[in-house]
C-alpha cells in the first residue's frame, strides 16, 4: 500500500488498485472548501489523473457527523470584486470537473452531512453510496444564502435526478434525508452506517475495469441515474416551457421577488438543461456574478453567521454547564402542550403529559400522531419508528411520572393564578434539582416564581405556534432563575431542533412585545376603511410570510386580546387596548380554529374575508381607504422598530443582533431584509424617528419615539453602530 500525506486530503492506494481519498481538515468539526483546501484538492486530482496504477476511486470523510459542508462561507462573505469572483467559480467548477473526469470510476462513501458544495462534489462522481443514519443528508441550501450551486449543483443535479426533482430541491434550497435521496436515485445504495466503508470498498472493487458514468451523457454531462417515467420524458420535452413557466410562478408568489435567488437559478438550469456541459457550467457563473454582494444575499449570510453563533453559545455566562435531561414533563395538552409533547418525543425523549381532561390528553396524542402520521404518508418515517415515537408518550390526570421528569414544561391556561396554582402543585412531587420551565408567551416568569419555594428552578421557554414548525424559543431568565437553568433549557432548545434567544423578564418578552403595535395597528387601519387584503396584502409584498390580520386568525383572536391587556397594563400609552378585539371574542369570532374570524374557513383552507366581521366591528365603508406601501410601511413596522428601542434600552437582548434573530426565527420578518434593526437601519433613524412624529401629531402618543431612536437620529448614528 502507497500513501500520499497532505494537509487536508489523505490518500492511500491500496494493492489491488483501490485508492481511498479521506477528506479530512485538522482541527475542523466539518470538512469545508477554502480557496487552500481546493487547491490541495485540485493537486491531488492532477497526481491521480498521472497514476497508471489507480483502478477505482473511494471518497470517505475523516469526520463521523458531517461528510462535506461546503463552501468557506467566511469567503463567500468576503467576495465583491465581480472577476475575482467569476474566476473563483469557473476554478472550482474546473476542479470537480478534474474529479469528473478521471479515467477510473469513482464512487463516495457518504456518511453524515454532504451539502452545498459537498453535494456538488459527489454529484461529479460516477456512483454515490450513503449510510441510512438519520445524520446523512445531501442538499443545496446556496439558496438560503442569497447565491445558487454554482460548482456544477444546478447543472448536474436535474441530469442526475430529473429536472422536476432537481428544481424541487434547488429552488427551495432543500436539505432532504437518504431515504429521499434514495427514492430520488440521487444515492445509489443505502448502507447500514457500521458497515458504509466496508460495503462501500466491495463496490468500489466491483466497478473495476468498468466504465465510467460521470461523463457518459452524449452532451458530456452526467448520466440520468434517475429512470425517465413516461410523465418525465414529456416534462422535460414538449413540456418543459410550462414547468419552468410554473416554477416561475411558484418562485414569485413565495418570494414576491424579493429574493433573487432563486430566479437566477431557474434562469441558469432552464437555459442550461439539454446544453453541453461547459455552456451550462458558464450560466452558473454569470448568475453567481448578478447576486454576490446584494443586500439580499449580504443579509442572508449575515442571518447564517449569527446562527452559527448560536450553535456555539450556552446562553450564561463562560463556565456554566447545562444540567442532563433524561425525561420531560409536560403539563397541560392543548394546541401548545400537544406540540410540545410531540416535539419532545420526536427528539427521544420519554415525556409525561398532564391535563385535567381526559380529552385534552387524547387530543395531546392525536396531535402528535397527525404529524408523525404525516411522515409516514410521505414515506419519511416507518411504521417500527411511528410506534416507537408513539411509545414516548404517556399521559395522565395525576402526577404520576414527575418525580422522573428533569425538566417540566408548562402549557396551561395563560392566567397568572392558574400557572402559580401549578407550580405549587409541581413542587409537591418533582425532586430539588428539577426544572420548571413556562411556557407563558407574555406573564413574567418572576411574578410566576413568586409562588415556588425554590424561584431559582423556574425559568420560561417559550416556544411558538405551530411548535414542530416554528425555529424559535425564547429563554426567559427570571430575578431568582439560576444559570445553570437557564443553560439547560438553552441547550435542551438546541437539542429539540429550535434557535434559542435568552430575554429577559419583562411583559411579552421579546417578540410578543415588539409584535403587538403591529398588530394593534393592523386592527386601527382595518377600523378606519383600510380591506384586511389589502394589509395583509401589502404586508406580504414587503417580506412579511402572512399578513397581520392572517396571523391574528391563525394564533387566536382571544389569545392575542389576553396579550394585549398584559401588555397594556405596563404600558397603556403605547399600547392601548383596542375594543374591537372584545368584539369578536363575544362573539365567539376567534379566528381559524373556529373557523370564522377576520376571515371565513372551509375545513383548513381560507376561503376570503369575512363581510360579518367588518359588520361586527362597526366598519362602514370597508376598503373605501388606499394606503401606499410607504404610508403602511409607517403604520405598521415602524412601531415595532420604536419597541425594538425600548427593548434594546432596557436590555430585554444584548444587541440589535439577538433581537433580529428572534424576530426573523419568531414572526418571519424578512430575511432578506436582514432583521428588524437592520432594515431600520437601512431606511435611517432620522426618518423612522420623522415619520413616527408625525404619525403621533397625528394619531396620538403611541408613536412617539422612543427615546434611544430619537438619540440614534439626532447623532447620525444606526442600531448596529452603537456603543
């Protein structure tokens, strides 16, 4: 056996001609593509291509979690000069295509992440074999950060696997496990993970002396791996205008434009699909060179980075360790306690629910078996793992289980006195060292505490609606909330799939808080003649994933009206309730789960608005009142920008960094515009202060600027450039 030693790449060339390429960069939890890594990999191509005694390459990676994570992000941040850029491209683009030609098969070993670049690698290869662990994934999320795969990802992809799956994945800058992957033909065999390297050496040995299918198309690209139905060959014939006409349309509706993105990509894969290999390689670059260093691709790398920095983060300070949680609790089985349930279990956990009725339990475990059971339509879930997540739950009227429970989380009834009445009756049954985690969406987690004899256990994790789809989980610290409580639930949020921001204790926390004149304003301008289409509408147009009035429907017309008055009470100058939500809650027009609110409902589809709310509220005249995209742009963000101050002052977060995260992870604002606090920074304190001064000479003391606006105006100076 020979072995070539280099820094990132190792390579070992076995007897019988087997070369084994481990990738693997030292002190690095992922393998990643900077410009040295690439060129090491470029010389090790080049040395394999002048090997005469090399008969199959074996791609395996040196880390156990992740295979290839792609491209350096850190230098994708960096790029601005538009050749530098281009010839950056077309060099990768020509190192895979090294990879691609090599005169021997070359087969992939995939075991754990295999993205973005990483995809791109494999997809140059001829035959890819995976590990069915749920750690193994294969995807082209260069989507998300506002670029497309341009190292031949929108090229080879819909060669491989067939246009209408390859745009299925591009285009949503999709992540999809190996059994999908499989289904797609992306990979060609699934392997049990103990046994990949092992399996993966037989087959490799197999293609000995065979031909190569990297480069086997007639048009030099790869072969269709996927078979071509009936149904294919006339979507990517007589067909395919109408599915990139539709795709088109898809991408517009979900983006409204203001993602470029994906449209460059569908530019680059319709023009490319059918061509010669070089011609569609150079489309990719052309769109690489339209959307590195917009403000949309710049806002989306920043969101990536300061995910990154969550990941790393324990939400305390440096030398406080979470605590180990073996089991959860969860009490009551409503909406926010069924999905809490569900989520736990779905990440292994046992969990233990708690109602008063024996309904509520039941529908607790109906939720979550509708959302497993969803995945099992879809084939991502067998019927051995259905049961065994099913198996996860138990329930009960009692506290029997909770003395086994490290950490409790709360779901119920949002009243001040019920949730102290719980807690005390918890404290009755759970060991010292457990944890009491509320789920409050706007009660001070220190006013809860009031009622436990040990406040330090007590903490909020407040999750959103719908749970299993929702990314973020506020962590609410109390006065008395040890840190060490606030670094397990941290952590166990990360553990459960979500984002976490650690707030602190204040009525409606964070979001909530900043959400509220929002939405108040909505229900204003609905009042004054304003349609609910049109705010919903215009609100949608500017990023936002529903409208104001949509999400009043979809979270609750009552459970919004009890936030308000919470809300109100601290600070009733700002936020003064509204009569009209009392309205429709007396009239039973609580939204889309009793399906009529603002809008009307058939089975879970929204069919239009209402005309009977509108005559519920009083409004005369509905839609008699045009509102521009500037003047609603005014009315409703800026207020939430003005409390994103007072936020910031009172130093609910650290920084306009955190706060843009939980807003983007909680309430969908726009990505693109990179958060809250940066887009006001974008329009100018000066004129988000000007216009809310006259929206209060106006419309009354609400809008008046919040003190740190009118600061950061007068000085010139913006949120993110603050001391």
């Amino acid at each position: 056996m020979s072995t070539d030693a280099a820094k990132n790449f190792r390579l070992d060339v076995e007897p019988d001609g087997l070369a084994v390429l481990t990738f693997d960069c030292p002190g690095e939890k992922a393998n990643k593509y900077s410009t040295p890594v690439m060129a090491e990999l470029e010389g090790v191509l080049d040395g394999l291509a002048k090997r005469g005694d090399v008969k199959a390459l074996l791609l395996v990676s040196g880390k156990p979690d992740i295979f290839i994570a792609g491209a350096d992000v850190n230098e994708i941040a960096k790029a601005s000069d538009p050749a530098a850029i281009a010839n950056g491209v077309r060099r990768g683009q020509a190192i895979f295509g090294k990879l691609a030609n090599l005169p021997f098969p070359t087969v992939a070993a995939i075991e754990g992440a295999c993205v973005g670049g990483g995809c791109e690698t494999v997809l140059a290869m001829d035959w890819r074999l995976a590990s069915d662990s749920k750690r193994t994934q294969i995807g082209l999320p260069e989507i998300k950060l506002g670029i497309l795969p341009a190292w031949g990802g929108t090229t080879r992809l819909p060669r491989v696997v067939g246009l209408a799956a390859a745009l299925d994945v591009i285009l949503a800058g999709k992540v999809v496990d190996s059994k999908l992957a499989r289904k797609m033909c992306l990979f060609d065999e699934l392997v049990p993970a103990p046994i990949l390297l092992e399996a993966a050496r037989k087959f490799a040995r197999g293609k000995f002396g065979t031909a190569k299918r990297a480069n086997a198309a007639p048009d030099g690209g790869p072969l269709r791996v996927a078979p071509a139905k009936a149904m294919d060959r006339i979507l990517e014939g007589v067909a395919r205008p109408v599915v990139f006409r539709k795709a088109r349309a898809s991408v517009m509706k979900e983006t409204h434009g203001n993602y470029p993105a994906p449209l460059e990509a569908l530019k680059a894969i319709e023009k490319g699909f059918g061509r010669p290999l070089a011609a569609a390689l150079e489309l990719e670059v052309e769109g690489v060179g339209r959307l590195v260093g917009t403000p949309a691709m710049k806002s989306l790398v920043n969101l990536f980075f300061r995910m990154e920095a969550v990941r790393k983060e324990t939400g305390v300070a440096p030398g406080v360790a979470p605590l180990a949680v073996k089991r959860v609790g969860v009490l009551g089985a409503g909406a926010m306690g069924g999905g809490i349930a569900q989520l736990a279990a779905d990440k292994g956990w046992p969990v233990r629910m708690k109602d008063i009725r024996h309904e509520a339990l039941a529908a607790g475990y109906a939720q979550a078996a509708k959302i497993w059971q969803e995945r099992l339509k879809k084939r991502r879930m067998t019927r051995t793992e259905f049961a065994a997540k099913m198996s996860l739950l138990s329930g009960g009227l009692g506290w029997d289980g909770f003395s086994g429970c490290d950490v409790t989380i709360e779901a119920v009834l949002e009243k001040l006195a019920v949730k102290q009445a719980v807690l005390k009756e918890w404290e009755a049954v759970a060991p010292p060292e457990s944890i009491f985690a509320s789920n409050t969406s706007t009660l001070p987690i220190t006013e809860i505490a009031k009622a436990a004899s040990r406040p330090e256990r007590v903490v909020g994790m407040h999750f959103f609606n719908p749970v299993h789809k929702m990314p973020l989980v506020e962590v609410i610290f109390g006065e008395k909330t040890a840190p060490e409580v606030t670094a397990t639930i941290f952590e166990l949020a990360k553990k459960m799939g979500k984002t976490p921001v650690v707030v602190k204790d204040a009525p409606g926390f964070l979001v909530n808080r900043i959400l509220s004149p929002y939405l108040g304003e909505a229900v204003r301008l609905l009042l004054e003649g304003v349609s609910m289409e049109a705010i919903d509408r215009g609100m949608r147009a500017f990023g936002m994933p529903v409208g104001p009035i949509e999400l009043l429907d979809d979270v609750g017309i009552d459970v919004a009206a009890k936030g308000a008055e919470t809300l109100s009470a601290a600070w009733p100058e700002r936020m003064p309730i509204d009569p009209a939500f009392g309205k429709l809650v007396t009239g039973s027009r609580l939204g889309r789960k009793t399906k009529k609110g603002f809008y009307r409902y058939e089975g879970d589809r929204r069919v239009g608005p209402d005309p009977q709310a509108y005559a519920d509220l009083g409004v005369a005249s509905p839609g008699s009142l045009a509102v521009s995209p500037e003047a609603l742009e005014a009315r409703l963000i800026y207020p939430m920008v003005n409390e994103a101050a007072y936020c910031l002052a009172e130093g609910i977060v650290p920084g306009p960094d955190k706060l843009d995260l939980a807003m983007i992870f909680g309430i969908g604002f726009p990505p693109f515009r990179g958060g809250l606090c940066a887009h006001a920074d974008t329009r100018g304190a000066a004129a988000v202060a000007d216009a809310l001064s006259r929206l209060a000479a106006e419309k009354g003391p609400r809008f008046k600027p919040a003190p740190l606006l009118a600061d950061l105006a007068k000085q010139g100076r913006t949120f993110f450039g603050r001391e």
